[in-house]
C-alpha cells in the first residue's frame, strides 16, 4: 500500500519536474527578453548614455528634460490625433463595408471582395508605405491625377504639414480597413438570424434592425478592435518614417518615431528609455480605462 | 409561407414572382466594387511599373500596361544591392523563428493546460503580463542587451527575442484544454511518460491551432521591421522590409522602375501564399486579432 503511494507521490514529482522543464525556455527567453528590458528601462532613464563614453547617472535629469521638452506635447499630440483618426476612419469605414458584404450576394463575389480587401493587411508596412510615397507624388502620382478629374488641385501630400498627416491616415486606413471589415463580418454572422426575424414579424425597419440589434450585440466586437487599435494605433511607426520621416517639422513625428530618433539617430540611450516608460504608462491607462469604460456599453447575446 | 405557395405554383410562375434587382443592390454592388478597384490597382500600376520601360513607367496619365515589357528593372536591382540575400535572409528568419515559436510555446502551453506544478497559475498570469507591454517601448534596453551578449549585427538577435510569445503559448493553452483527456489517460496507463504524450497524442490532435500559430508567426516576422532596422548593419544581412527602404535610399525617391521590380519581388511571393491558403490565412489572423 505505502509502496503504491510512494510510486504515486514518485510520479507526481517528476510530473512537476517535466512541467518546470517544459515552461523552461519561454521563461529563460521571457525573463531576459522582456521582465529584463522592462526593469532596465527604469534605471537607464536614470543614466546618460552614448554607448561610447561609460554611463553617467544624472538621477532624474531625464525626466526633468522631460518636462521641459517642448516638442513631446507636439509630439503626443500628432500621436494621438493619427490614432483617434485612423481609428475613428478604419471602425467606421470597416463596419459600413461589413453591413454591404452582409447583404444577400453570391459567395464568389463575396469572397473575391473579401480578399481583395484583407490583402493589403498581410503585406508589410514598409511596401505599402513605398507604394504610397509614390501614389503621393504631387507632379507624376496617380491620386492626383484622378483628384484632378474632381477639379482638386494638386495636392502637396508629403510636404504640407497641412496634408502630411493625412496622408498618413489614408494608407494606414487602406492597409488595415480589410481586417476590421472582417473582423466586423465574423461578429454580425455570430448574431442569430431569429432575432432579425423577430423584429421584422413586429414591423421593425431596417435601421431600427441595425440600431437596436446590430449595434448592441456588435459591442464586444468593438471592444475588442478598440482595446487592440488603440495599443496599435499609438504605436504606429512605418508609415510616418517612411512617408514623411515625421515631417515636415514635426506634423506627423509620432512618439515612437521620436523614441527611436532618441535612441539610434542621436544615441542618448537615458532619454529615449525615459520617453518609452511615458508610452508604456499611457498605454496601460488607456487600457484600464477601456476595460472600465466597457463594462457600460458591452453587450453580449 | 409566401414561400410554401410558390413551391406548389410551376416553374414559370415562380420566375415570375422573383423579385426584380433592387436599387439596394446596384448601390451595394457599385460601393463594393469600387472599393476594390482602390485596394486592387496600386498593386497592378507597381506591377506594370516593374516591368515597364524605366523613362516610360512614371509618366501621366498612369499607365496600367507597360509600354515596352522588359526585366531589366530586375536586373538594376541586383545590380544595386544584394536582393538575393534579403529575400533569403527573410525566409531563412521566418521559418527558422516559425518552428522555434511552435516548440516553445507548445511545451510551455502544454504543462499550463494539463500538467500540475506549484506556481503554475502565478507564473501563466504573469507570462501573460507581457501582453501589456508593447515591444517598442523596451527596444532601448534590448538594444544595448544585444549589444552586451555581443549579438549586434546577428540574426541571433532577430531570433532569440522571438522565440518567446506569450500570445502563442495563451493561443495553444487554450486550445489544449478543450482536447479531451480519455486519449492521455489510456497513454499514461500503458506507461508512456509526459513527452510522450506532447509529442504523440496532443501535438497531432493540434494540426488547426499550429497552424494558426505559424501562419501568424511567419506573416509577422516575414513583415518585421523596427527589429531588423535596429539590430542589423550589414547589409548582406538585412531582411527584405529594411532591404527596400535601402534600396529607395539609394534610388531617390524619383525610380518608379526599379523600385517597383523589388516591391514586386516582395509582394507576390506573398500574394501567391495568400491566394492558396486564404482560407486559412484569413481565419487565422482575424480570430486571433494579430496586429502586424
């Protein structure tokens, strides 16, 4: 009997052995990879470092300069203008998309739009940003000579602060639209049929349907893209680099542009993590704020 | 039960009881479709321009055939810098950091989903932590680690970080849970031990969710780019997306032609996997909510 117990007791501990093995190399990765840059960007904010000369600890100089950074407001601000807009843009465009391709239609053609509307979200941010820069050209671009059919002048894109940031938003919204749409179809096709049915037997219109049904039961969906794009949106990087380099000025310079700037253009390692830790605070408001927020207008079946 | 009476009516009364095509319809159809004419045709006017004649392809109104159909817009690429290489460079980083996603984080999600350790629920919560932490933001002090272990420069730098992702490990955990134990218990009972039984009977019951996993791991590492632009300085071993801006840089942003020839080099080898695996591609990225 103290025999078998013993083989038991035996076989559990090498068990837990095997467990702590097998969560091994994602811990080793995840300790050095992230919990490691994650604690060491609070001490190297606290240092000035070239990478050349030995670290100096300056205490909290950087966050001083912080403060007194003009550009970071601006810098901010752009951020957060190109994230609410091509959020705002990518939800409402991807979910008007999705009402059309819910309609009746074949399955081919719904599938041919579908896919041509996803792929530019699988391509890299680097080649469509290229692509972009010379749809843009403000002599020989394509986009104006069709605007000009529309009696549009000549656009600037890439050299106006004015249009700059647009032009960031449009092939942000172009590459990413097609998941929204999608993601916004998998939720309306998840909502039952009956309940449609039920308020059109009560002589419901359309909109109503779309307004008291749709919306509602849509709102974890919501959720779920605005926690996501928010965190993405704020992070957006390729498209200003590349089109614009953040300029002209500053008019599209967004935060992790201005991080990396920092960081691998002027190599001040202390400000660039000081700046990174202001991103990473935000970040984890905005999100507690979106799970709070949801709890009032989240619906589910 | 407008339906139940036309099934009894003939053939022809029931065509004539169709109704006609709506004006709902046309709009829908018109929207649609010129939503797809935008997504479609800058992809075909940098197609036309890679293959086109370098003084003819920028010119206006834009062309959407070339003019005089030659490679030599290729050949300029090659010439200018090491393409081969990115494209290779990309492939190898992606398939390499592809099977290492799916070793790691299959072991890791499998002692989470079945096997019990003491701190197994702290240590799953605080892998998950991670999520909240963007990458960018430790990049400075990644950054100087790469350099400290002397990884600078290498595609170990690339590789090693990516080889944790404690979305994939969540990703496969859940879906371990749902597989039903009789198959490991009756393992167990013939002595097979734990590997065994990862690597025998949950791995090949798994075939959909690994699949999603390396659909999205090789999507996002073949499309990585702040990574490789800070990590990486030779040139004969950058990846495709850096390889590009490098390519422009050299170019000026005036050569549609050459640059359309490696932009096409880079897209459709991903449009072909895309066509054929669409299905799964599709699913993949939209359930799981990847942000590339």
């Amino acid at each position: 009997m103290s025999e078998k117990i013993m083989t038991y007791q035996g076989m559990k501990r090498r068990e837990m052995f095997t467990a702590y093995a097998f969560i091994l190399p994602t811990f080793i990765g995840f300790l050095i990879f992230i919990v490691g840059p994650m604690l060491a960007s609070f001490v190297v904010s606290l240092f000035d470092w070239n990478l050349l000369t030995p670290p100096k600890f300056i205490g909290l100089d950087n966050y001083q300069q912080l403060f007194a950074d003009r550009r970071i407001g601006t810098v901010y601000g752009t951020t957060f203008k190109l994230a609410f807009t091509i959020i705002t843009c990518n939800m409402s465009l991807g979910l008007g998309l999705a009402v059309l391709l819910d309609r009746k239609m074949s399955s081919v053609l719904r599938n041919f739009f579908k896919v041509s509307y996803f792929f530019p979200y699988v391509v890299s941010g680097v080649a469509i940003a290229i692509i972009w820069t010379f749809l843009y050209n403000r002599d020989l671009g394509p986009l104006n000579y069709y605007l000009g059919f529309l009696g549009v002048e000549r656009i600037p894109w890439l050299n106006s602060s004015t249009y700059s940031p647009w032009a960031v938003v449009i092939a942000d919204v172009w590459k990413n639209v097609g998941f929204y749409v999608l993601v916004f179809l998998g939720g309306m096709q998840a909502i039952s049929r009956e309940l449609y049915e039920a308020a059109e037997v009560d002589g419901a219109t359309a909109w109503q349907q779309f307004r008291r049904i749709t919306l509602p039961l849509l709102s974890p969906t919501m959720l779920f893209l605005t926690v996501t794009s928010v965190i993405g949106a704020l992070q957006i990087f390729e498209q200003p680099q590349i089109l614009t380099n953040g300029g002209p000025g500053d008019a599209t310079r967004t935060i992790v542009l201005y991080i990396y700037e920092h960081g691998f253009r002027f190599f001040d390692m202390g400000y660039a993590s000081t700046i990174a830790i202001t991103l990473f605070v935000i970040i984890l408001i905005l999100t507690a704020i979106q799970f709070r927020l949801s709890r009032r207008w989240v619906f589910y079946q | 039960m407008t339906t139940q009476a036309t099934t009894q009516l003939p053939a022809v009364a029931v065509k004539s009881h169709r109704k006609p095509i709506s004006w709902g319809s046309i709009f829908t159809f018109i929207i649609l479709g010129f939503g797809a004419v935008l997504m479609i045709a800058p992809f075909l006017w940098i197609i036309q321009a890679a293959f086109g004649d370098t003084t003819e392809v920028f010119k206006l109104p834009p062309r959407w055939l070339p003019a005089n159909p030659s490679l030599e817009n290729f050949e300029d690429v090659f010439n200018q810098v090491p393409y081969h290489l990115f494209l290779f460079n990309s492939l190898k980083l992606a398939i390499i950091v592809t099977i290492g996603q799916l070793i790691t984080c299959s072991l890791a999600a499998y002692a989470f989903a079945r096997l019990e350790f003491p701190g197994r629920n702290v240590l799953f919560v605080l892998l998950l932590s991670a999520l909240m932490i963007p990458g960018q933001v430790t990049i400075v002090p990644l950054f100087i680690l790469v350099r400290q272990l002397g990884l600078y420069n290498t595609h170990a730098a690339l590789i090693l970080p990516a080889l944790v992702n404690p979305f994939g490990v969540f990703l496969l955990r859940q879906y371990f849970v749902t597989l039903p134990t009789e198959l490991e218990d009756a393992a167990r009972v013939d002595g097979a031990n734990v590997f065994t039984i990862y690597w025998r009977i949950i791995l090949p019951l798994s075939g959909p969710v690994l699949t999603t996993l390396a659909i999205l791991t090789f999507v996002g590492m073949w499309n990585s780019y702040f990574f490789p632009l800070i990590m990486i300085n030779s040139p004969e071993l950058q990846v495709i997306t850096v390889g590009l801006t490098l390519l422009r840089g050299q170019y000026g942003v005036g050569a549609l032609g050459p640059i359309a020839a490696a932009l096409t080099m880079a897209i459709v080898p991903v449009l072909l996997v895309f066509v054929f695996l669409q299905k799964y591609i599709i699913k993949s990225i939209v359930s799981t909510g990847l942000k590339t």
